[in-house]
C-alpha cells in the first residue's frame, strides 16, 4: 500500500508540473514581443515562401533569420513547445518529444554594413543535431533573451510530418447562390489505412489554410461519410472561403529606382521615407489575374548586395483614400509583413484634411505583398474582413493547405500525418 501510494504522489506531481510548464508556455503563436526584432523569416531554405514544415526523420532544414535594430550583440536562445492542432501546449515532457538539448543559442550573427539603418542580423538552420523533434505534430519555436523564457522575443509555428496517412482534393464553386460567385470551397479526403482509426469524429482533427494563414483557417470538420478506410469531407456548408482578390504589391528591392508602386521617395542622411501610391478601394472593382506571391514577402535587393546583411529600411507610407471614415470599424494593412496580425503598428489612422487613412511600416528592401481590412471594433476579437475594401471574386488564385491530425487511442499529443496544398486554378474543377 506504501509502494501504491508513493507511485501515486509522483503521479500527481509529474501531472502538476506538465500542467505549470503548458500554463508558462501559452503565449501568442506567431508574434513578435519586441520592437527592436524586424524582418523574422522562417521557412524551408530552398524557398523563403513556403510553409515551415519538414518530414520527421528526414533531416530537412528550415531557416531562421531575423534583424535586431539595437545593432549590438545579445545572447538569443530558441526551443521547441510540442502543441496540440489548436496550438494549445500538450502535456508531454520535453524529453519525450526533443532529441538533445532543450535550447539552443543562436551564434550566427552579423553586424549590417552598406545600409544607412544599423542593425544586427542573425541567423540559425534549425532543427539542428544539437535538438530535433522526435514526434509528428505542431511546434512552437520560442526565441528569447539570455536563456531566460520570461524575455521572449519572438514566436513562429513549425510543422512537423510523419505521412502514415494520405489526403486529396479540388477546389470547386459553391452551389449556395449567395457564395457562388465570391468564395471558393475545398472537397478533400483522407486515407487512413495506415492508422488505427476507432472513431473519426474523435481522432482525426482537420485544419485547412488559405495562403498559409492561421487567422482564418477551418477547422472543426466533420466527416461527411466513411467509406471503408476513406473518410469523405464534401458536405455544402464546410471548407467555404471568402476568394478575396490578388493581393497588392510594391517593389522596394532597390530605393534609388522608383518603382512602378512608389509614388517618390525622401532621402535623409540618416535615412530613407518611401510614399507609395494610393491604394484605392477594390470592393466593387472586376477581378483582374495579377500574378503575386500570396501575401508573403521576400528579400532581395536589385544592386547586387546581400539582403541579410547589406540590405537597407526605409519607412514605408501607405495611403488609402475614403471619402469618410468607417463608422464602427478600425483599418488595417495585413500580411506577412505585418506577421498577420492587427495591432496598433498596422492601424491606419484616418485624416479628414486628406480624407484618406494613412499608416507607415519599417521596411527591409525586399518585394511585399499586403491587403487591407476592417475590424469591427465595437465586438470582442471581431475578425479581419476584407470584403469591404477588397472584394471577393472566385476567380482567385489562392492555395489552400489541408493539414491531418490524428491522437491514437491513449496519446497525449496530436500527431501531423499528412499534408497537401491544393491551387485554386490549378486544381479545380
């Protein structure tokens, strides 16, 4: 009875401590702490556009590089947090779920030369043989100060694969009259023959992605029908995205040269302002393909400099007019470079004297792509909505990520066992 009773303390103490350490680690996906920490990238090396996701085992690299503005050395660290599919920590221990160290310092760095702005630029491949992950699943890569959590500087999301399980699918119109010309709907289904697969309303999780962003993924699907080891997503009122239109662009790989989106440029000794063109409303506009690279950024530089390290900021204006203010609403420019979030650092302000929003971004050079949309400010965590400054045509070139997860029978995780990105145009029908 001893024996029973001490097996049981430590029971509830290890649950206690995995309960504490999940409530340390809930912090914002996706989000930058600091305002001295710019340009955070983080994407497989071959292709800075695509989404950060390697197959387990598989030795695939991902790399990380962002800017420090102080432009002075720190002692940056980075780990892991295993997270569930909805990103909430799941009660494993670190050991169960890392290979080798718990952190890790970030050493490679270099101080900017060229550039008028100083800064410092680091940069890590990750993961490396000093820690990898040893299970499929979402992971929260955490960068802080001095081996100290507490001083968190930044956080992205990493994927990680192990494909026991097989998903397809197209990309249709919908047939609801008030959608059909404006959204776009995803048919998938997955292959579960590789899982042991007892209830798929309980152990099967979808997430699907419209351009890579989490703020408007779907999930909380339910399958339509099962047939044998396939389960069929198809049903009318599911998988149903606003098509929204091609995002907007400007060139800032070189400021000497004004761009066909740069209105004029201001040169300062100890800087540069760019003034790019008025951005008009799009809402009532007719759809026109304009090749772009889904609301990412990319950094690169016409002079033949290095962008990491020679490559120059500027403070970069956008303008866009409206005759009056939306009543209730609050503007904003989004995307990557705005790390899809809403704050008050892409909160256009309205001037009445010019009767348009103006609102300004520290910019690395590099080629951007951007929206604008409402949030209404009057409801608690109201969501991102462009239908009234961009439109919506379903015509539009979107790519849609379908991410699977499964949690066996007893699992403590959810695990990432198959992944797709279906094209709008090139995989419709």
């Amino acid at each position: 009875m001893k024996i029973r009773a001490c097996l049981l303390s430590i029971t509830v103490i290890q649950l206690l401590t995995l309960h504490v350490a999940a409530q340390e680690n809930r912090v914002t996906p996706d989000h930058i702490y600091y305002n001295n920490i710019r340009s955070v990238k983080f994407s497989p090396a071959s292709d800075p556009l695509a989404l950060p996701i390697i197959q387990l085992g598989s030795g695939e690299k991902l790399q990380l590089s962002f800017d420090d503005m102080d432009n002075d050395t720190k002692n940056y660290y980075f780990t892991f947090v295993l997270c569930n599919a909805d990103w909430t920590p799941a009660p494993v221990n670190t050991f169960d779920y890392l290979q080798g160290f718990s952190e890790n310092r970030i050493q490679d760095y270099r101080f900017s030369s060229v550039a008028l702005q100083r800064y410092t630029h680091y940069s890590v491949m990750v993961p490396n043989n000093n820690s990898y992950p040893k299970k499929a699943g979402n992971y929260l890569l955490k960068v802080y100060l001095d081996s100290d959590t507490t001083q968190l500087a930044f956080t992205r999301r990493m994927l990680v694969v192990d494909n026991r399980a097989g998903v397809s699918g197209f990309i249709q119109q919908p047939v609801s009259p008030k959608l059909f010309r404006t959204s776009q709907k995803v048919n998938f289904s997955v292959s579960t023959g590789g899982l042991n697969v007892n209830n798929p309303f309980d152990q099967i999780k979808v997430y699907i992605l419209q351009n890579y962003r989490w703020d408007n993924a779907i999930s909380g699907i339910k399958p339509m029908f099962l047939k044998g080891t396939d389960i069929v997503y198809n049903t009318e009122v599911d998988c149903v995205f606003p098509a929204g239109k091609e995002w907007r662009w400007v060139d800032l790989r070189s400021f000497r040269l004004q761009t066909e989106r740069v209105d004029h440029s201001d040169y300062r000794r100890t800087g540069t302002d760019v003034y790019v063109k008025p951005d008009l409303d799009r809402s009532n506009t007719i759809y026109q393909y304009i090749k772009d690279i889904n609301g990412r950024f990319q950094l690169a530089t016409l002079d033949n400099y290095d962008p990491n390290f020679e490559g120059d900021y500027a403070t970069v204006h956008f303008t866009y007019p409206a005759r009056e203010p939306y009543a209730g609403y609050d503007l904003y420019i989004f995307g990557e470079l705005t790390s899809y979030e809403c704050n008050e650092g892409n909160k256009m302000t309205y001037n009445p004297e010019r009767q348009v929003y103006e609102g300004s971004l520290l910019l690395k050079q590099g080629f951007y792509n951007y929206i604008y949309g409402l949030v209404d400010r009057t409801i608690p965590n109201a969501t991102f909505d462009t239908e009234y400054t961009e439109g919506n045509w379903w015509e539009t070139e979107n790519n849609y990520t379908i991410l699977i997860y499964y949690r066996p029978l007893g699992g403590r995780s959810d695990e990432l066992v198959a992944t797709t990105t279906l094209n709008s145009m090139l995989n419709r029908k």
